[in-house]
C-alpha cells in the first residue's frame, strides 16, 4: 500500500520542529522534496525513497530512525549529564527531536561503537539481558596479563554484589597488555570490574564489536551513520 502524507507532516515528524514552524518552512522555499521545491505544506508525499532537503541539507525519509556512533572519550551517554556534553550533541538536531536513544551506555572514558534509535521494540531486542547480544571489548590493561589471569575471566570472577561468578563469552590476548574480551550481560563497569577481579586495572576501553557488527575502521571517532541493511543483518534482526 502506498503511503502519502502532506509535506508538513513529514517534516514535523521528521523530527524538524513544531507543526507550525515545519509549515512556514515550507512556505519559505526551504524544502525540496525529489530534487523539486514545494511551498505547499498540504502536497501530498509517497513516503517510499522519498528523498528531501531542508535549508540545502540533504534527507531520507525514515520512519525509524537506526544509527551507530563511534563515541569519543569524555563524552556521557545521557541526557543530563554530570561532567561532560552529552553524546546527544554529536547528532543532528532533527534525531534528538525524534528522541533517538542510545542502546546501552558506555562509561564517559570509554570508547567505540554505540548503537542508537527512537525503535522501542529495537531498542528492547538489542538491549534486553533475554536476547544476550554479545559486545566484544578491546581492554589495554596496565599488568601484563598472563593465561591463568585469562581462564579465570573464562571460567567466572566473583563481582561485589553480585550473586554468582560472571564469565566472559571470549577473551583472548592481542599482545601482553591488551585483550578482545566477549560480554552477554551488561553490568555497571562490568569490563572494569571484572579486570579488577583479577588483580589488573583497564587502561583504555573501546567496544568494537556489537553481535556481528564491527565498528567501521572508516568511522571517525565521534562521528555517526545509519545502520545498513548489511549491518541489521549482522546485528540479527533481520
Ligand atoms: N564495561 C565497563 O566497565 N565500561 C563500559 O563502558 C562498558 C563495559
């Protein structure tokens, strides 16, 4: 079935604004929509490959909105942050307006790959502790980390308030300091906590890998993209 909905609409739930300040856009010739302007808020729009610029920028349209970021150092994965800006403020604005979220956060000094969306079923497949969606981690730690150092994350360390030992899915040594360690769950400083466990201390944190998702090595830090459909199916969810 074939979608249409005016310009005005697209744009407001689009994520640029008020329905108000979308329709006076609209009259100021700052849209086009398929390479054409259009000052009609009313002009009624497939929604399929629909492709849009607002003040010269770019758009698809997207009724979900499914990203990745490369999240730098010293930013914070909330909303009201303590410290630090907020990794919000690496995104456009129309995505923060479409209260895009991130899916787990990652400790301020942590970096690498974040995912990101506004689908709350997604969001809830990707996150929940039910679906185990294995993270690999690249942990530099400041000993050097030897084998039985290695079976112990295999075999379970015992956490601070936690019931029972927790284990790594993987975990295998890079050179002698640094390690590509596998979680399912997703603990309060669970990486830090579990190198603690074992007499050592992270020194650096980047996660790289999400299910079969690797961070792009063409991704700047602090940058973002959307999700492909390579990438969602790496991820397991399509
Ligand atoms: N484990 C940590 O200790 N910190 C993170 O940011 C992610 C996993």
């Amino acid at each position: 079935m074939v979608k249409k909905l005016p310009l005005e609409r697209i744009i407001h739930n689009q994520g640029f604004g008020a329905r108000k300040l979308c329709r006076l856009m609209v009259w100021n010739n700052e849209i086009t929509v398929n390479g054409a302007p259009c000052d009609d808020p009313n002009a009624e729009f497939d929604l399929e490959n629909l492709l849009y610029t607002v003040r010269g920028e770019e758009w698809s349209y997207r009724e979900k909105s499914y990203l990745m970021l490369n999240k730098p150092s010293d930013y914070e994965c909330s909303h009201k942050t303590q410290h630090h800006p907020t990794v919000y403020s690496l995104l456009p604005h129309p995505l923060v307006v479409r209260d895009v979220q991130c899916i787990g956060r990652l400790d301020e000094d942590t970096t690498g790959l974040i995912l990101m969306s506004d689908d709350g079923q997604f969001i809830h497949r990707m996150s929940s502790p039910k679906h185990k969606v294995p993270k690999m981690y690249e942990v530099t730690c400041k000993h050097p980390v030897d084998d039985e150092q290695i079976a112990h994350i295999l075999k379970g360390v015992q956490l601070i308030d936690e019931d029972a030992p927790i284990a790594a899915l993987a975990c295998t040594r890079v050179n002698e300091h640094t390690l590509h360690m596998t979680l399912t769950e997703g603990k309060y400083h669970q990486v830090k906590r579990m190198i603690a466990a074992i007499s050592n201390r992270v020194e650096g944190l980047k996660r790289i890998q999400i299910g079969e998702l690797k961070l792009p090595d063409d991704l700047e830090v602090g940058d973002w993209r959307w999700l492909t459909a390579s990438d969602m199916a790496k991820l397991g969810v399509i």
